[in-house]
C-alpha cells in the first residue's frame, strides 16, 4: 500500500471514530516511512561506481562561440561534465529502486514527507489509541509526538492524563523514534558527571561514531526522488532538485537533535566533543583532549572556552610531549563527514551555559599558577 493512501485511510478512519482500524493503518504509515526513508539512504549508499573518476582526465573543450576552442569552451566542458555526472548518479539511483518495494508504489508528496518527520502522526495515533482502550500505546505515542514538539501543550496535557489513569506517573516513557546515541549520550554525561571519566569518554566517542553514521545515512536519504509540482526548463529544474536536497540536508541536524528534559541540545556534535575533551583531560590523555577541542572548534569556532583550552595545551605542549599534528582535529570527522551548513542566526546552548558540567572551564589562572588545580593531568607532573 502506498504511504499516502494509507494515511490518508487513516485519517478517514480517525474522522469517522474508527479508532482502532485509524491506530492499526497509522502504525503502517509509520513502517512505511521508515521503510523507504531506510532505502532512499540504501540506494545512495550503494549506487558505487556511479560517478566519474577524479583521476579521468577531462575530454577535449568544444568549440566556444567562434569556432574555436578558449575559456567559453573550457566553461561549457566542465559544465556538460557536471550535469552528465548528476544523469549518471540518477540513472544509478534508478537501477536500484526498481529492485526495492519501497519505489514500486506512487512516491509519497513532499508536505507529507514534511509531517512525518515533525512526527504529525504521532499526535493522531495517540488520541486512537486511547480511544481504542490501549493507553500504554497513547503514552508512548504522545511522549513520541512531544520529543519533536516540546511546546505543544494540548499533547502534554492529555499524556499527563493518560499516565494519571495508568497510575504511572514514574514510570519511564518511551521514545518510538529514539535513535540508538541518544541513550549512550546519556549515560556518558551521567557518567561524566559522577567522575567515572573513563566509562564516558567510552560511551560518549561510542555515540559520536553512532551518529555520524545516522547522520551519512539521513544525508543519503536527501539525494532521493524530486517531487515535480510544476514543469521547468531544465536548468530550473535541476536548481530546484539541488536547492531541496540541500535544505533536507541542512534539515539533517534538527531532525536528529535529541531532546533531553523537553530542551534540545543544541550543537550536539560539539557538545560531546566538550565533554571528550575535558574527559581526555582528566583522564591525563591530553594528545586527545587537545585534538577533541580542535574538532569542537570546528563547529564553535567562536566559543571562548576552548580557545582558552586550546592556548592552556599550546603553552604546557613540551610537558606533555604534544606535535603541532595533535592540535588538529581527528581525522575521522575531516575525512568522513560534511561541515553543517550554519543558519543565518545559530543556535544557543543556554541550557549548557555557566560553570558546571558543560562550561566547565581548565584554563582558571593557568599563566600564573600552572600546577595548582590537582587534576590528574597535572599531579603526574
């Protein structure tokens, strides 16, 4: 069944009070989206040998304007080139869906799209289900919804009411749409806090690596079918195709966000590299700590802490035995993964703000009194 159909029979059933057939046809909306959001990512992942060698070199320029070769050729070359690169990739990316379930039905409309990744069918599951007398599920499917939508106050009204009537107000609720980082991240930073460094720089560099592969994977899926609402020349319309790829990718980051206490953290990525770095710090591993804070500052280049950090490893760099290469960040995150495209206003991370276990600063009179902090880092000194 396609996704929009089954929707859209969904929603029917929800108009109608037919909770339970309106519960069941929304669950399957839900495993179809994730089936083929999984084999958008699948077939980009997978479309090897696709695109052009880089080592190939460029064929001959065609005549430019006037009959001969020059820059307007070389121009229009390299420009056959792109797009014979961009119907390469496409006729590869079609090859592989006509082998999967997913693309054998009428592709779903990009509003659609929009409303299952805000979560929007959670709100509806979530009211069927208690209608149809299965609160566990309404809680479930309302604390879903809220993790993507923590302001919506009618949602967090009725999941308080449900757990009121399960008597569960203690209980721990689940997330459907959790990702798998988003518990390790967790107890990463319980553990830092508790001072047991060791176990979180193991659970935090384990979410990190989880991550960065969720996020390869929702970029993937970004290069996937192009809703046609109009028809364009074909220079528009490749514009467009790029133009809603890129903000899909852009949109890649939110999307993946995690919600802990109905607060987003914000600048994830370079938040777990804070807690690495400090960790590492502790732990007297400063050659990781100073490459932890050079990969933050690839996504905070303005934050001054880590500057500071990063001046407090630069002056004690001979103590430590440090190479102008472990000031450089990891080459995991250079080689492996894309820079995020920053908003025009970006995002706080008030929640982390102040001394504790996020600001926390090791940079405090360091030109004055190096040694006087006790940190393991300096004790072994």
């Amino acid at each position: 069944m396609p996704l929009a159909a089954a929707y859209g029979h969904a929603l029917e059933q929800d108009g109608g009070q037919g909770w339970r057939e309106s519960a069941r046809c929304l669950e399957a909306a839900l495993r179809l989206h994730r089936l083929l959001r999984d084999s958008e990512a699948f077939c980009h992942a997978n479309r090897g040998g696709s695109a052009p060698s880089a080592a190939a070199p460029p064929g001959p320029a065609p005549p430019g304007p006037d009959g001969g070769g020059g820059g307007g050729g070389d121009e229009w070359a390299q420009e056959l080139r792109l797009f014979g690169h961009v119907l390469e990739r496409a006729a590869c990316l079609r090859r592989c869906k006509r082998s999967l379930p997913a693309f054998q039905v009428p592709y779903p409309p990009r509003q659609l799209l929009r409303d299952f990744q805000s979560r929007l069918p959670y709100q509806y599951l979530h009211y069927a289900q208690f209608k149809a007398n299965r609160l566990e599920k309404a809680v479930a499917a309302a604390y879903t919804f809220l993790q993507r939508n923590p302001k919506h106050e009618l949602t967090t009204k009725y999941l308080n009411y449900y757990r009121g009537l399960l008597d569960a107000a203690e209980e721990p609720l689940t997330d459907l749409e959790a990702q798998p980082y988003e518990a390790v991240f967790l107890r990463a930073v319980k553990l830092y806090n508790s001072g047991d460094f060791r176990s979180s720089t193991e659970d935090m560099e384990r979410a990190l690596a989880e991550y960065l592969a969720i996020f390869a994977r929702c970029l993937a899926g970004c290069e996937g079918a192009h809703e046609q609402v109009d028809f364009k020349d074909f220079y528009p319309a490749i514009a467009d195709l790029f133009a809603e790829s890129l903000q899909c990718k852009v949109d890649c980051e939110a999307n993946l966000t995690p919600n802990v206490g109905g607060y987003f953290v914000e600048k994830f990525v370079a938040t777990m590299y804070h807690y690495l770095q400090f960790a590492y710090y502790k732990l007297n591993d400063v050659r990781q700590a100073a490459r932890s804070a050079a990969s933050y500052m690839l996504f905070d280049p303005g934050d001054s802490v880590m500057q500071q950090n990063l001046v407090y490893y630069r002056f004690h760099r001979a103590r430590w035995g440090l190479e102008e290469e472990d000031f450089q960040p990891r080459e995991m995150e250079l080689e492996e993964t894309e820079p995020p495209v920053e908003p025009e206003e970006p995002p706080s991370d008030a929640e982390f703000e102040g001394e504790g276990d996020y600001e926390e600063s090791i940079y405090a009179d360091w030109w004055q009194e190096p040694d006087a902090k006790g940190d393991e880092a300096e004790a072994g000194q």
